[in-house]
C-alpha cells in the first residue's frame, strides 16, 4: 500500500509518522511519500520519518519530493495538510480581524474566509494530478477550513473525506472520565466542521456494539467543571444545555470576550511559529527517533489515530464496517440543509465509501447557526472559485460572526490588501 502526503514538510507529520508505526497492523502502509514545496524542511521530516519507522520496527520505505504529479504517482490515499502563506499569512489571519473588532481565526470569520480563498484553488489543483495518477485513489483531507475545502474537492467530482480532530479528542476525553476504553464510545456529535455539539454519549458493551447505555448526563454531573474548563466556556450554560459544544463555538457564544482576549495574547501563529522554530532543531538532530513531547503542543492531538483509522477502513485493511464521524456529503441527513453541503457526523466508513448515519432533528438553537454558517461556506466556496471582491463582500455579509454591510465592507477591503500575493483575480 501506497500512501501520500502533501504537506509533509509540517513540523506535525511527525505525529502522522508515530501513529503508523504503532498502528501498522491496521494499516500496513509498504511506501510512503512525502510531498512539500520546502525542499529543506522536507528533508528533515523524511530522516526523521525513517528513524521512527526503523526503531519500532516498521518496514515501510518513506521518500521524499517537491513535484506533487511524481509523489502521488500509485498512490492508494493521499492526505492533504498543507498551508497555502504558511505560518506568516495565518498570522495575518489572526490579526487584521481584530482591527475591525471581529475575532482573528484560521477557520471562521474573516480569517478563515480568507484562508478558503487561498486554499481551495490550490487544493483542487493538487487533486487534479491525484486523480490523473489515480482515478480510485481516496482523498482525506485535513486542510483548514475543512468544511469548505471538502465540499470544493466532492463539487468537482474527487473521491474525497474531511477530518479533524475535535470527534476524536472528546472521544478520548470522555473515555478517560469514565475509565474505559475509547472504543467504547459512541457521540452524537452533530454540525458542520469547527461547529458541532456533543448531543449524546454512548458508552457501548462492546466496540462493535450497535447501542448502549447514555452517560452524557453522567458526564456532566461529575465531570462538568474540567469539561467547561476546557472549552472555556462558563459551566452553566453547558449545564443548561445538556450538551457539549465544540471549543470552536466559543467564538460564537462569546464573540466579543474573545476578541479582546486575543488582543492581549496575540495570535496564535506566533506561538506556533516558535514552536516549529524548536521543533525544527531537533528534527535536525540525527540521534532523534522518536516524536518529541514538545510536538503535543503544535495541535492536532489523536489526528494520526483518526487518520489511521479512516484510511484503514476506506481501504479495507481493517476487514469490516466503522463507524467514524468525518466531513461528508449531506444528502438529506440535515433536511434543513442542501444536499451538496458538507456535515460533520457520524458515518459508515468501509471500502465502499463514506454513508453518514441518519440524526434526529436538530435543536432550533443548533439548526440556525448551523444553516447560517452553511450559507456562508457556499458563498465563500463560490468566492474561492470564480473571485471578485463582491463575492467576498457577499460571503462575509453572511456570516454570523459579520453580518453587517460596514463591517463587511472594512472587512473586504483588508482581507483583498493581505492576500493579494495569492489570489491572482485581485
């Protein structure tokens, strides 16, 4: 088995390489390519690829390229976790927002329309030379906003998946609470990417259980104040609720308090980029062959787990049927929503594709944001693909973070003066 990754200078592909080495029986992956721009940066990722693979044992050949056409060449799934600026336009990102008074984030708002306009061309480039090297070969992409570039790579016809962490990170969370295996339990775990709630946690007798016994209110009851603590979100609105929103939804819940939050911190590109600085030196350091307790700190906790345990089953080697939450088409499971909009929720996942699981109806107080931020992504999608700063006024009017034509219109305007580099129509 063939796997790609584009995107693999990142200083977090040491977190992918760990978790293929200790779960090799899941997926015995025979080749793996790493493809980046970064030349330099590549080359230290491959010889630590090898060194972790060589010391638990993996015989798996890791090479290296900066040509996407040749790397992908064969390949059975490709990953897609690239970054089109780097570290330096997600600072942008995180920052000229918060002249206007909106929180300054990668994903949502300003800043995240602003990363979709810079991703999506480059994406569905790179997956066009996927799909000419191998028609049947699976997408799986963890790129941000991954709600929108999914939906841009299913648009144009790509056998493609979103992932993220967030699903998997309470998953494991929970279980810790409750002192039994992650295996052992199931979320109802509904929305769109970076905008989900945690309706309901099954704690199954067995992981290939089809029911078991709800503990969210368990869970709430003994464990509510570390969990609010977490998310950063006042313990008794989660109370009240009875659910648990993703921590993404704070920039929602507590828009205004974040914003001047992030003035004092400064954004969090600049953390990261420190992070990678240290990170680098040590991946340059021959006798390393292990991922380094600093790499925790990067993000992107239990990716390489979620990611081991899709592919595997996109690709059969796991033997059977999994139930993955991932970003999927909706075909009527959200009626509310467009069938081509792309959810986050629970799935089948097996070597005959992705088939999210039916949900009970959305709560009002979810379905209206949800609907809110889907008409967003569509006009943000349509931004990314046709250009224009009407497009991009349009995409940001609509968004629940904006919503305001003077507002959109500043908002406009800095986003086209900061990205101009990468977006050719402007």
């Amino acid at each position: 088995m063939k796997l790609a990754i584009v995107g693999g200078g990142s200083t977090y592909t040491p977190e992918l390489i760990d978790g293929f080495a200790r779960l090799r029986d899941t997926l015995p992956i025979g080749e793996l390519v790493l493809i980046d721009p970064a030349a330099e940066r590549l080359e230290l990722i491959g010889g630590l690829a090898r060194r972790i693979f060589a010391k638990q044992g993996h015989g798996a050949t890791v090479t290296t390229t900066t040509d996407v056409s040749a790397g992908v060449q064969g390949a059975d799934a490709v990953l897609l976790q690239l970054r089109v600026g780097g570290q330096a336009a997600r600072n942008q990102d995180e920052t000229w927002p918060l002249e206007c008074g909106c929180v300054g984030q990668e994903t949502t708002g300003a800043g995240g329309l602003a990363k979709a306009l810079r991703t999506v061309p480059v994406v569905l480039d790179i997956a066009e030379q996927v799909r000419r090297a191998n028609p049947d070969a699976w997408i799986v992409d963890f790129t941000n906003p991954v709600g929108i570039v999914t939906r841009a790579l299913q648009t144009a016809g790509h056998k493609a998946v979103g992932l993220c962490n967030v699903a998997i990170g309470f998953q494991r969370k929970f279980a810790a609470h409750l002192g039994v295996a992650p295996e052992l339990v199931r979320l109802d775990h509904v929305g769109l990417n970076h905008l989900t709630w945690e309706r309901g946690v099954t704690l199954l007798d067995a992981p290939d259980a089809v029911s078991g016994r709800e503990v969210l209110p368990e869970l709430l009851a003994g464990f509510g104040k570390e969990i609010a603590d977490d998310l950063h979100l006042p313990l008794p609105v989660i109370q009240r609720l009875g659910v648990v929103p993703s921590y993404y939804l704070r920039y929602f819940y507590q828009h205004d308090a974040v914003v001047e939050e992030l003035k004092v911190q400064g954004s969090r590109a600049a953390k990261v980029s420190a992070i990678e600085a240290e990170l680098l030196g040590m991946y340059a350091d021959p006798t390393l062959d292990t991922k380094p307790e600093l790499l925790g700190q990067r993000g992107g906790a239990f990716y390489s787990e979620a990611a081991v345990q899709l592919i595997a089953s996109l690709l059969g080697t796991d033997g059977g049927t999994s139930v993955q939450v991932v970003n999927t088409r909706n075909d009527g499971v959200l009626p509310f929503l467009p069938d081509d909009a792309v959810i986050e929720v629970p799935a089948e996942v097996d070597a005959n594709g992705v088939r999210p699981l039916p949900q009970r109806p959305v709560e009002p107080l979810y379905a209206g944001l949800i609907a809110g931020v889907t008409a967003y992504e569509q006009l943000a999608l349509e931004a990314a693909l046709l250009g224009g700063r009407d497009r991009v006024f349009d995409a940001l009017l609509a968004h629940p973070l904006v919503g305001q034509i003077e507002l959109a219109d500043q908002l406009t305007d800095r986003l086209l003066a900061h990205n101009r580099a990468h977006l050719p129509w402007a």
